[in-house]
C-alpha cells in the first residue's frame, strides 16, 4: 500500500493541531528541517519523519484494514495508492486496469483510494463509503460478477450511462445476496 506523502503530510499536522503533546513531538522533528539547504534533501527530510509519524498514529493501518475485509481484493489487485481527496464528496475507490500485453502478461489491477485527511483522523467518518466503495471494488474484480472495464470505453455520456447503469445492477445484486 502506498500512501501520497501529501496526504500523509496534511493527516499528520492536522493530527497534531488536535493533540498538544504530539505537536510539540512533531515540531521537535520538522523545525531543525527548515535549516537544511539542500532542497531534495529536506524534502526527503520531511516525507521520512511524517511517515514516522504516520505510522506511529497507526494512520498507516485503517485503509489496509478495510481492504482486509474484502478478501476477492487482496486476490486480485496487484497495487494499491492512497491520496488526498479534495473534499469528502471526491473520496472514491477506483480500479484502474492494465489489460494483458501482446507478451502474455497477466493484467494488473490496481486500487486508486482517495480519503480526505479528516476521515483518516475520524475512522467512523469514512466506514460507510469506504466499505461501500470497496464492496463495488470486489464485484469488479470477481469473475462471477462478470464486470469488464471494455464495459465502459467510449465517448463521456456513454461511459456515465454504463456506470449508472452498473450502479443499478449492484444495488439489484446486493440485495438478493
């Protein structure tokens, strides 16, 4: 699982604007940064102790929890990356498909989730679309559900009225699951 450093960035200062202790920690880990010249170096610098402090949050744990649920996932997406939502209503979970090559390669699938860094802080706040999201992930990927990605090529308007059409089908096949 791989995580935007941004994200990560913008997760842990908001956690630490929440928490007094765990931003004195934070501020005791950045400020001698901002004396390296080195620009890459810093940036480096930086990337390394929030992601510190993104794992030692745990925050590194609740995407890959979720995933957990949905085992026809982990079975059949090779790669997945978390970035930064926008606003909560561009969160998503998205697979984005590499077809076989000509060589004989297997397809790959990989899982594109985008999670504001408040729902990451607030893990009751992304439960519901999350799962949502990730239980339509899981039909995608599972040969009985019979989803193709050809299904939606095409111009805009056609590819909108497949994936409308898509939802209607889920909603139909989950409620007789």
């Amino acid at each position: 699982m791989e995580y935007d450093p941004n994200l990560v960035e913008q997760t842990v200062f908001l956690a630490a604007r929440r928490d007094a202790r765990l931003e004195c920690d934070l501020h005791q880990a950045v400020d001698p940064l901002y004396k390296m010249a080195d620009e890459e170096g810093r940036s480096r610098a930086f990337r390394e102790v929030t992601g510190e402090f993104f794992r030692r949050l745990h925050l590194d744990r609740i995407v890959p929890s979720f995933v957990a649920e949905r085992p026809l996932i982990g079975q059949h997406i090779r790669a997945c990356a978390v970035f930064e939502a926008a606003h909560g209503k561009a969160q998503s979970a998205d697979v984005f498909v590499k077809q076989e090559s000509a060589g004989g390669e297997q397809t790959q699938r990989t899982l594109v989730i985008r999670v504001c860094p408040e729902s990451l802080l607030d893990v009751a706040r992304p439960a519901p679309w999350l799962r949502r999201e990730l239980l339509h992930v899981a039909d995608m990927v599972d040969p009985a559900f019979g989803y193709s990605v050809n299904d939606t090529a095409g111009q805009p308007h056609e590819q909108r009225l497949v994936l409308d059409r898509y939802r209607v089908l889920w909603d139909v096949y989950r409620s007789i699951q």
